[in-house]
C-alpha cells in the first residue's frame, strides 16, 4: 500500500489561493502571457485556447487548478493539473519570478500530488503512476524547485524551426498512397484512432479511454475558430483505404501568431520508413506557405524512436530551444501495465 501523503508547504503568509473559474479566463490569459513574455518574448496564449483547455474534460477547475494572489490581490502563480490518464499527470504551473523561491512553487506541487493521490483513492489503479513537470532550458528556479521536490529529469522535447524563404520542393509520396484533406466529423474516428496506432510504441504511451479520446477532440475542432480542416492532411493507402498516416496543421501556432504550426505528425508502424512521413511533413509546408506562413514550427521528443528528428532536419530545422521533463514515481506498478518506457 502506497503511505499516505502529507501537505508540509503552507502558503507564504499573506499569500492566498484558490480554484480557477471559467470568469477568470481574461485575468488568467493577461497573467500567463506575462510569463510568455519572460519565456518567449512574445503573448502565447488567447481566452479562447485556454477556454477550449478548460472545457476539454481533462481539467476539473475544480480540483485541478490553483491560483495564488498576493497581499495586493494581484494574481501570482498558476497551476492546472492534466489527470487523464492518471498514470501520467502532468502538473503545468508559471510563478511570477518576483515571486519564485519563497515556497509557492513547492506548495503548488504538493497539491498536485495530493490531487492525484484523492483522485487514485476513488479510480484506482494497479499500474505505476508518475507526476511530471517540465521547464524551459535555462531557468534555474524552476530545476531547483523539481530536483529538491524529488522529481527526476527522464526527458527532453525541442522546438524545433524553420524560416522559408522560397516555397517548399514538392511532396514525393510513397506508391499506392494518396492525400487528402480532414473532413468532420465522418473522419474522426478513424483519425483518432491513426494518431493513437502511431503512438503506441512512443515513451510514455498510455492507451486512453477511445470514446473520451474522441470527445476531446471534437471538443476542440468545433470550438477553436482558427481550426482550418484543408491543413490537416490524411495519407490513405489506395488499396486498402486505411489511413496510413495523418499530418495536423494550425496556423497559427497556438503560442506564436507568426509561426505556422505542424501539431500533429503520426505515421502507422506498417508504413514506416517509405518517405511517408518526409513527404507529410513536406506538404504540411507548402500548405501553410500558401497561406502566408514563412516560419513553421513544430515539437518533439529529442529521443524519438521513429527517426523523427533527423526528418525535420533534413528539411532544414533547428532547434529554438528546449524544454525538460521531470518524473516523480507515486505509486510503483503492482502488475504489468502498457506504459512504453523507451
């Protein structure tokens, strides 16, 4: 049996806090591009992306959320908690740097943790779960904070880039596979269910519940005003109609308006190392060409085990920079379960 689990980091005094609202959406918004502007250098958020988040599903505002204000009542510190599934909860929290190193950051992850562990008391489970955090490279507060909480650094994911100057070379796809376009809602499923395929044998992969998986991302095709369905591009194997491999734009990026964004690149096991996912990719960026973006911007794991890395590259990205995750173990498996650790 897992030991019960204590809270020891009060809040520093005068320091209040409490859950998130959906009336807290502008004041949120305005505070987390505050943050993005120390990050990034630029706003990275709109109310409407982070109401699209709060309505997913995957956040209970309210037990999942914390804001911390100080004396003045000025909003500090946030925090939102991604439980589902609950073997790999995520903890997502910005702290004002005026007001780093003064305890709030480790009383916001004791109630992360104390929010899983409430959450494992009534769905438990028998598989290992873990809590994760993750920082940009380079910001120190933050390490500390995670390393003395007990959490260990297990992986690295890029941003990675590039700035076209010309249109991309044409897209040479793999004999037997044509392309089109998204069509909603009658390709969902078979979308969703090509994303999950693709992603099975990716570190980290917990197979989730199909039909909440699918709630969830209709949720955010028919409520992102920006969701453009001619940019996500499904590969469809002429013989046998399944989809092969699916490729999901945004433009723009949802943390850069500049940047066109390639969200989503999953290539099914079978049509592996065939070009098909160099050609995705490249087609993904004639298309946002087309529509005006010149820079285009993606994520992935630093370890990816499909060869991901060395395709973006030989388009010509790089990366812009790094961001950390850390592990903390809260309850070890007591029996096999389906969670790729490669």
């Amino acid at each position: 049996m897992t030991p019960a689990f204590i809270r020891t980091a009060p809040l520093p005094t005068g320091y209040t806090a409490r859950h998130v609202t959906l009336d807290d959406l502008q004041m949120v918004c305005d505070f987390l591009n505050v943050m993005s502007q120390f990050t990034l250098g630029r706003d990275a958020f709109t109310p409407t992306d982070i109401r699209i988040e709060w309505t997913s599903g995957s956040i209970i505002l309210e037990t999942s959320t914390q804001l911390i204000f100080d004396r003045t009542g000025a909003l500090v510190a946030y925090m939102e908690i991604w439980m589902m599934p609950i073997n790999r909860s995520f903890i997502w929290s910005q702290v004002h740097p005026q007001h780093e190193k003064l305890g709030i950051g480790t009383y916001l992850l004791e109630y992360a943790e104390e929010a899983v562990r409430q959450s494992l008391a009534t769905s438990p489970t028998e598989g290992e779960v873990v809590i994760m955090a993750g920082h940009h490279n380079g910001m120190d507060a933050a390490q500390d904070l995670f390393t003395h909480y007990g959490m260990t650094p297990t992986r690295w994911f890029h941003r990675m880039g590039v700035v076209l100057t010309e249109p991309p070379a044409p897209a040479i796809f793999p004999q037997g596979i044509r392309v089109r376009s998204y069509q909603h809602p009658q390709d969902l499923r078979a979308t969703v269910r090509a994303k999950l395929d693709a992603f099975a044998d990716h570190w980290g992969f917990v197979e989730p519940n199909f039909e909440t998986e699918m709630e969830e991302w209709a949720n955010e095709v028919e409520n992102d005003p920006l969701f453009d369905a001619s940019l996500w591009l499904l590969a469809v194997d002429e013989a046998t109609q399944e989809i092969a491999g699916v490729v999901l734009n945004r433009n723009p990026a949802y943390d850069d308006a500049e940047a066109g964004f390639i969200a989503v690149l999953a290539v099914r096991r079978a049509y592996r190392r065939h070009g098909l996912g160099s050609a995705l990719i490249q087609l993904s960026m004639q298309k946002l060409f087309e529509v005006g973006k010149r820079k285009i911007v993606l994520n992935v794991d630093a370890h990816n085990p499909t060869g991901a890395l060395g395709i973006y590259e030989k388009v010509g990205m790089e990366v812009l920079y790094t961001r950390t995750l850390y592990e903390k173990v809260i309850q070890p498996a007591t029996e096999e379960m389906v969670i790729n650790k490669e």
